[in-house]
C-alpha cells in the first residue's frame, strides 16, 4: 500500500509540475524523461545483462538522425510514424551490430562496441548529403492531429506532457519486461551464465535479444532528443553522449531499475545548473562525478 501510494504521488507530482512551475523547469524536466529512458535502455544491458559497452550512443544517435533527416526528406510525416521509423531503424541496427559482435565477451564486446560507434560516428560525419556533418540537421515538431484535437508540439507543455505519455509508458514496459520469463532469464544469465546453459537455455539468444532491444529504447529516445533539441549533430552518436550514458547509469546505480531515472535527473540538472554559472562546468561535473565514485 505504502508503495503504491508513493507511486501515486510521484505521477501527481509530475502531471501538476506544467502548472506550478515556469517554462524552463518544464523543459528541464523533459530533458531529464528523455535521458532517463536512455539511462535505462543502458542499465538493461549492464546491469541486468552484464554487458558492458562503450558504443550505446550509436543506437541513440541513429534515432536521432532517423528523426531529423525522415522529417526533413518525407513531407507531412507524422510525429508518431516518425519515431516509429527510429525507433525500427534502431532496433534493426542493434540486431544487426549485436548480430556481429555478441561472440565476443568481457573487454573484446566492449572494445568492438567502441569501434562500431566510432565507425557510426565517421559516418555521420563524412556523409554530409544526409546528416549535414558538423553543421547538423534542423528538425520541426509536426502538431499531433488527434481528429477531435490538435496538438501544438512546439508548446513546452504540450511536448512535455507527449514526451511523458510515451517515454513514461514505455519505461513502466521495460520495468515489465524485466519482470517476465526473458527478463529472469537475463538476470539468470548475469547471476550464472554455466547455470543457464545446463538448464537449455541459448545464451546467444538472450545476449543479441536484450541487446536488440535495448538498441530500440536508445533510439526512442534519442528520437525524442532530436524533437526536444529540433536540432541533431554529431554530438548525438558521440562517444561523449555514451560516457553520458554510463554516469547516469553509475551515478543513479545499475543494481536497481529506477537507477538511471534519478542519475537522469541528477546529471542533466548539475549540467544545466554549472553551465548556466560556469564556462568550465565540464571539469566540475567531472570532479563531482569522481568524488562520487570515489
């Protein structure tokens, strides 16, 4: 009962937050739903999986580049068919990267992750007749016909409360989701990998199941990105935006579900906090950060 009333408080508090707070705070907060669905597509795979990697942002940024260049290529697309199209770019590339790599294991799956997002990353930059390079793609929030009710996405609050339907629908699945016969049996392959293979089940499978899917939250997410930001860059499939991953994952902790939602809230509120006070906010979220492991 307890918990369920804290459940409820906390929906409370975030449906009345529009409505007693200003327009930064609102937009702050959606920031911080769309990290959190990042930080836990990131903890599903590490902390559940115990699959370290180093490459989770090219997932995140190919559905933001989906995103941009659908909406920009493809007139009259919809909001929802957009981040649907990512969302299935995404989850494709994760079954086809985890396709190639998931032979490996420990510090080899790690680096080869590193190296395909490096890889993804070149790409973004040299093929400039798609992403734009360094310049970037522009991306416009398309209003959401209901047929009885328009949305205007460019509103923070009408966003905010679209981003906190979808993102937050789909986190309460994956929180489902770990709660099933193939989330135990992730938790079985973490717990005693021996274990799991004596008892019949396919390691390989579950490994390249949990890493599709993890790919397809990333990249809902970073649809999602690309929509609050309406702007997509290199930045989005950088190896910085998966060091950004991994401290939200580590500072919320990966032992828990709900880990990453408060590391989300944590990172992206001290990022916007120092930079709005400081130039080298990066070095002081970096020394907070190590004085946090430490």
């Amino acid at each position: 009962m307890n918990s369920l009333i804290k459940k409820g408080t906390f929906l409370l508090i975030l449906v009345l937050f529009p409505f007693v707070m200003g327009k930064y705070h609102v937009s702050l907060l959606t920031e911080i739903i769309v990290f959190a669905l990042f930080g836990v597509s990131y903890n599903l795979l590490l902390g559940y999986g115990n699959l370290l990697s180093f490459g989770h942002a090219m997932f995140f940024g190919l559905g933001a580049y989906t995103t941009a260049v659908a909406f920009n290529h493809i007139p009259g697309l919809g909001f929802f068919p957009a981040i649907l199209l990512a969302t299935g770019c995404a989850t494709l590339g994760g079954l086809l990267v985890g396709f190639l790599i998931l032979r490996q294991k420990g510090a080899s799956f790690a680096l080869l992750t590193l190296a395909f997002n490096a890889l993804f990353y070149a790409m973004a930059i040299k093929f400039t007749f798609i992403t734009h390079g360094d310049d970037g793609l522009s991306v416009t929030r398309p209003n959401i016909n209901l047929g009885i009710l328009t949305l205007n996405t460019s509103d923070v609050v009408v966003f905010y409360f679209v981003t906190l339907v979808v993102v937050g629908a789909v986190i309460l699945l994956s929180w489902f989701f770990t709660g099933t016969a193939m989330g135990r049996t992730i938790i079985l392959m973490r717990e005693n990998e021996e274990r799991m293979k004596f008892l019949g089940f396919s390691t390989k499978i579950t490994r390249l199941t949990l890493f599709t899917l993890t790919g397809g939250l990333a990249g809902l997410a970073g649809s999602f990105y690309a929509l609050f930001f309406c702007f997509v860059s290199v930045d989005a499939i950088s190896i910085a935006m998966t060091t950004t991953v991994l401290l939200i994952t580590f500072v919320g902790g990966s032992g828990s579900f709900t880990g990453p939602i408060l590391g989300a809230f944590v990172y992206i509120y001290l990022q916007n906090f120092l930079s709005d006070v400081t130039d080298r906010w990066q070095l002081f979220m970096g020394l907070i950060f190590i004085s946090m492991v430490l």
